[in-house]
C-alpha cells in the first residue's frame, strides 16, 4: 500500500511585525486498509502542558508535534496569548481561526496566537474544527477579563474596597480594645451575682475570684482569637482584589483550606484517642484539685488522721500530685501522636540517660529530703546540730536544708548528707514532748572545798540566769571522783531555744559561776597539780576534822638524809 507524505512549515508575526518558524509537520496520507502508523497513535511519552493567563489556566497541550514537546507549545501559546491581551490595540472582535492545510491557527489581525492539528482534536476526542472554536472563545474571555481587571474603574472599585474593609478592620481591633479591658474592670469589681462558689462541705473547689480570673482569661483568649481570625481573612482578601496579587491572596486561601483539611482529617482519625487523653486529664485534674483541700484541712488541724502529723501534710500533697501525674502521665503516652516514632523513642532514650548518669545525686538528695520530712527530725525555726554545724533551720525543701549559725552565715546541707548525719534537735523537746531542755556545764573543783557549799553555789548560779527555769529547779551532779579533783556537772532547764542561743545561756551562766564562786571563797583553779608535802598535812575539809586540829609543822629531814649522803660522796 502507497502512502505520501508532505511538509508543511507554520510561521508566526508577533505584535511588532517580526515572522518566524512556529513548527514544520509531517502530513502524511495513506490508503484506507493501511495499519495505522507509530506516529498515529495517540499514545505519548510527553506529559501535558497547560497554557495559563494571569494564573488562570486555559487549557492544556495532550500531543506533541515534531520538533516541539507540550511544555514549549504550551510555553510559546502563554507568551503570545500575553502579549495580545497587553495590547489593547488589538480588538477582541478581530480575533479569526483559520485553516490552512489542515492546521487550525487562531490569531488577531494576523497575530498567531494558536495553533492546532488533528492530534490534538484526537488527544481530547473531538473534531479539529469544534476543538479550536472552544479554546478560541476561551482566549477570548480571558483575554478580556484581563484587560478588564487593568482598567482604572476597576482598580479604583478595588482600591476603595480595600479601603473600606481596613476601616473595619481597624474599628474591630479598637473595639475589642475598648470591650475587653472594660469587661474586665466590671468583672473585678462587679457584684457576684453571676458567680457561686463552688463547694463540698467545707471544702472550696472554685472560689468566686478565681471564676473571675478564668472569665477575664476567657476574654483575652477570645480577643486574640478574633484578631488572628480578622487578619488572616483580611490579608488574603485585599491581596486577591488586584490582579497584580490575586494569585499570591488565591494560593494563601488554598494553603489555608488545604492545611486546614489535612488538620481536620487527622483530627477525626485522633479523635477516640484524643477523648482517652481528654478523660484521663480531666480525672487527674480533679483529683489534684480534691487533695489540696483535704492536705490543708490537716495540715490546719481541722481533720486529724491517727499517726499522720500535720507537718507531714504538704510533703504529702506534693508527693501525691507527683504520683498522680505520673500515672496520668503513663497512662496518656501511648495515646499521643507520634508516640511510635524515632524522634519520641529518642528522647525518651536521652531523658533516661540523662536521670541515670546525671540525677544519681539528685535523686538521692530526693529521697533523703522525704526520709528527713517524714522522720520529722526537724521543722523550720528549730535550733539543730548537725555534725560540726549548729545554727536555726530557715529553709527546707526536698533537695537540701540551710540553717543559720550563730554568726549569720548561711549554710546549705544537701540532704543525703543529713540522712547519714546525726541531728541534734534542741526545740523538738518543747514542741513535741512539752518538757524544757537539759543543758549542762561541768566544773571541776578539789577535795578541799565541801560539796554542799559547791551545790548551793552551783544551784544560785543557775537561779540567776535569765533563760533559766526555776520549775523544774536545777541540780547538781557528781560525776567522777578523780585522783586531785571532783567533777561537778551543773544541769539546768529551759525553754528558750528559738528566740535565744544556747551560746548566750552558757555564757550567762558561767559568768554567774564565777561570781557566786567568789563571793563564797572558792577558788577555780585548774586541779592538775601537786603539792610538797610530808604526809601529815589533812586534805579533808574542816568542818570534818576536830576543833583542836592544827596542821603540823613541815619535816625537812628525809630531804637532810638525801643531801648528807650527795655531800659524803663529793668529799
């Protein structure tokens, strides 16, 4: 079967009169009965192209031609069909198809714009003829739409648009200005007839002033939302009323709507976990909300549980809301999106690794900080001991402990050394077992002065001090009897450990000792010494000896012995 083939070559004048190229088709005939040819098929590699105006698309190239692919056809035909409506010179009214040879060209006043060739009309299914007449009246309209969009008229309308929807704007914004604050004011300082406190028994859930703070929260969050919500519809509208921004305020709403449609489909997918979550945070919020009264209620001495200590009541509230978030928060983790992902497995892996080699300490000053509340070894404004620091406790927390000494320095105690430490409280006696410390103070006197004397001496002493108790009374104690001396150990009663040093008792009291000591006769001396003697002189005090003793001369004559014989051995 014979088949012929001709060539036909298609030019184009643009707008200022220059001719060129546009393709070169191969037209070729072949009998009825021939096989259809490869380059018949409909079928090709080349991907569509559209042909776009102003953003606007117009239609799309399906089939390439020789020399030309759908993307450059469908380039050059955008550029044209631009120029055209750029020049209003050119009336719509002149626009033309024309056929020559079989090729369709749509162009004004002899500036091609289009062309077609039966490819293209078998591409999308219709004659070549009704093909070129339909995307020729699309050109048209939106060549005239886009010279409309550019007049002065049309600018001016959308300018004072754009004019009036800022007035509005700006009125919303001082508007909620002007609301909010005074809504406020009146929430604050109106009557409560729209509030109740909410309550169980004795207990406050919501108070009158808190619903008042949530309300003006309420408020503020409802204007900031309506803000965001004004200018996020503003900004797109006014963009999308010039033809110079239309496509940037189009693609805006797009984005927008499209995030917003992603958002609200994983909404819907998350929606049973999220009322998971939604329960268990409500659960846990309220079950905080309970124990801060009930702890307060102990710890104001207005609920009493046996062998639960008042002090022990906010450590424990604390320690519950912490174990209470931390199931909550168990509970909520698997349900949280994400939860599966490497991101979240890491930083779960880091958080751990960070509690291991790092928080050991703290962890420890942790659990000592509980040992120490719940041993109640001390509160705060206790005068404490603790190994070679002695001060009033002025802070504790679960962490560490600081105390004042006696010279006003501050000293912070971790508190894992406190739980391996023995603490020495001088105030827990008064406040727990209502009984006034013991504080004593030895003295040391020879066996030569009577032990009566020294207790009367010792007891006014302490009756002179201060911040020394009368009831109970003083005593006195012997605590050794030692080869020169007699320890007498003074022990008194007081109730001054908080406002007073213990420092400034001693003191007090010592100086008395040597007062009364004086004014009896009794000589502190240090007992560590020895006396010459001869054997006949009495230690014994006087009143035990008889009236007619007299203390017997002193002999010289084992020492007279001893020099004879030095003196016999010289000569």
């Amino acid at each position: 079967m014979a088949s012929t083939a001709q060539v036909k070559s298609v030019e184009f004048s643009d707008i200022n009169g220059n001719k060129g190229l546009l393709f070169q088709h191969t037209l070729t005939q072949v009998d009825e009965k021939t096989p259809e040819s490869s380059s018949d098929k409909l079928e090709n590699d080349d991907p569509p192209a559209v042909v776009t105006l102003d953003g606007k698309t117009l239609f799309e190239f399906k089939t390439s031609v020789d020399g030309l692919s759908n993307q450059a056809r469908a380039e050059f035909a955008t550029e044209r069909i631009k120029e055209v409506a750029e020049d209003r010179s050119l009336s719509m009214d002149d626009l033309q198809i024309k056929n020559i040879d079989g090729i369709y060209i749509i162009n004004v006043k002899n500036n091609m714009m289009l062309s077609f060739i039966e490819a293209d009309a078998k591409a999308n299914d219709k004659p070549l003829d009704q093909l070129s007449k339909k995307y020729a009246e699309i050109v048209k309209n939106a060549i005239i739409e886009y010279r409309q969009k550019r007049t002065f008229s049309y600018l001016g309308t959308r300018g004072l648009l754009t004019l009036l929807s800022t007035i509005l704007v700006i009125f919303i914004f001082r508007f909620l200005n002007w609301f909010v604050p005074g809504a406020s004011r009146r929430i604050l300082q109106g009557r409560s007839f729209l509030f109740r406190t909410l309550r169980i028994q004795n207990w406050t859930l919501i108070s009158v002033r808190r619903q008042k703070r949530i309300a003006i929260l309420l408020l503020r969050v409802l204007r900031v939302i309506i803000i965001l919500v004004v200018l996020y519809f503003y900004v797109p509208l006014v963009l999308s009323l010039f033809p110079q921004t239309e496509r940037l305020g189009k693609s805006v709403f797009s984005s927008f709507f499209g995030a917003l449609g992603q958002v609200w489909s994983g909404f819907i997918d998350y929606l049973p976990n999220l009322f998971l979550i939604i329960i268990t945070l409500v659960i846990t919020h309220y079950s905080i909300r309970l124990c801060d009264p009930f702890f307060k209620a102990i710890e104001e001495e207005r609920l009493t549980i046996p062998g639960f200590y008042p002090d022990w009541a906010q450590p424990t509230y604390k320690l519950t809301v912490i174990l209470i978030a931390g199931l909550a928060s168990a509970m909520i983790f698997p349900y949280l999106p994400g939860f599966n992902s490497p991101a979240f497995q890491g930083i779960s892996i880091l958080g751990g690794a960070l509690v291991t080699f790092g928080g050991a300490s703290t962890i420890a000053n942790l659990i000592g900080g509980f040992v120490v509340i719940y041993t109640r070894a001390f509160q705060i404004g206790d005068r404490i001991k603790i190994n070679e620091y002695r001060g009033v406790v002025i802070e504790k927390t679960v962490l560490s402990t600081r105390i004042c000494n006696g010279n006003n320095e501050i000293i912070t105690i971790p508190n894992s050394i406190l739980v391996a430490s023995t603490i020495i409280n001088y105030s827990a006696t008064i406040r727990d077992l209502k009984q006034p410390l013991i504080i004593e103070t030895t003295i040391t006197l020879g066996y030569d002065v009577p032990w009566r004397l020294v207790y009367e001496t010792l007891m006014n002493s302490a009756l002179e001090t201060t911040d020394i108790l009368h009831d109970p009374k003083p005593y006195v104690w012997q605590t050794s009897l030692d080869d020169f001396y007699v320890s007498y150990e003074l022990r008194v009663y007081t109730n001054k450990t908080k406002s007073v040093a213990i420092g400034d008792i001693y003191t007090e009291l010592h100086q008395h000792i040597q007062d009364k000591c004086a004014e009896v006769g009794i000589e502190i001396l240090s007992p560590h010494y020895a006396a010459v003697r001869d054997g006949h002189q009495n230690t014994i005090p006087e009143n035990y000896l008889p009236k007619d003793y007299q203390a017997p001369g002193f002999r010289l004559h084992p020492l007279e012995s001893f020099f004879k014989q030095d003196i016999e051995k010289d000569s």
